[in-house]
C-alpha cells in the first residue's frame, strides 16, 4: 500500500521557478530522511539532497543555493523548491525513502515515486 506520488513537473525556461511535490500514502514517514534525486537521459540517478525527520537538509553542490526541500509532516508530503533553474537541471525528478537518517546513494533508499518531468529550455 505504500505510495509515493510526485507532481509538479513541467517546462519551463531557464532562469524559472519549480516546486515539486511528494506525497506519501499508506505510511507516515515523519521519522524518515526523504530524498530527492533526479535522471536525464543517459544518465545515472543523480542525488538532489534530502531532508531528516528533523527538517535539516544536505544538497549537492550542483543544485545548493538554488534548490530548497521542506516537508510538512501533517501532509506526508515532501517539496522540492527549484530556483534559478537551468537547462542541465532537465530529468525525470523522483522522491524516495531512505533507509537510514544518513542516506544519499540511491542504493540507500527503498520506497520510489514514479517521477515527474522537468524541463528547462534556454
């Protein structure tokens, strides 16, 4: 029963603004790391950051600065606010589960959303 959902995904031109939404059914995952990651075409699965149950974050570094992730536990839903975007930041965007609070391979994360399209044009 366990369900990741993401949406928010779309085109938009380079410079633009994004926020992503992950929402979770079947489980609470407040006491999770939730993870966002991201794949182009060709690629491999790239990690975007993640929040702790906490709320802190981590980011990698191609996207820190631009990209903000908050959650609202009440919800069971995740955000990923993308700023400043560029076109390398086009890929399919997927949110997941961690195993562990410590997390960021995506070998580490379990539960998947299906993903949602961002695309950034010059």
């Amino acid at each position: 029963q366990v369900q990741l959902v993401e949406s928010g995904g779309g085109l938009v031109q380079a410079g633009g603004s994004l926020r992503l939404s992950c929402t979770a059914s079947g489980r609470t995952f407040s006491n999770y790391t939730m993870g966002w990651f991201r794949q182009a075409p060709g690629k491999d699965r790239e990690f975007v950051g993640k929040i702790r149950d906490s709320g802190d974050t981590y980011y990698a570094e191609s996207v820190k600065g631009r990209f903000t992730i908050s959650r609202d536990n009440a919800k069971n839903t995740v955000y990923l606010q993308m700023d400043s975007l560029k076109p390398e930041d086009t890929a399919a965007y997927y949110c997941a589960v961690a195993r562990f609070q410590g997390a960021r391979s995506a070998r580490n994360y379990n539960y998947w959303g299906q993903g949602t399209q961002v695309t950034v044009s010059s």
